[in-house]
C-alpha cells in the first residue's frame, strides 16, 4: 500500500528507524500501518498522490456489513 505522512506528522519505518519521506512510499499491508492510517498519522493514497478509498472510516473492523 502507498502512503503519505499527513500533514504536520513524523511516521518512522518501525524495522529502520527512518522517517517516511512526505512524498510517500509503499509500505507493508500490514497491523503498524493500518493502524497508522486509521489513528491518521499517514495517508493510503496511489502513487500519483491521490487519496484512495482506504480511509480510516472505510477500514475493515470484523464487523460484518449485512
């Protein structure tokens, strides 16, 4: 998944200790950065730099959506 630090926000590489550049990258789909986006530290967006739909109001949570 690609994301964005968010704005005013400092996001480290948990393994590295390196700062995620403001431009983005992609990073693992994995609990640190689903968390990191649903807690709106960095934001899921594609490559170009648009936001996609995974927000953290769109996030899985188990709760089933019938």
């Amino acid at each position: 998944m690609f994301v964005k630090p968010a704005p005013d926000r400092l996001v480290r590489y948990p393994a590295t200790n390196q700062p995620l550049p403001a431009e983005g990258a992609d990073v693992p789909d994995d609990a640190f950065w689903l968390r990191r986006v649903r807690d709106g530290d960095v934001i899921a967006a594609d490559a170009a730099g648009a936001k996609t739909a995974l927000a953290p109001d769109n996030l899985v949570t188990g709760a089933s959506a019938d």
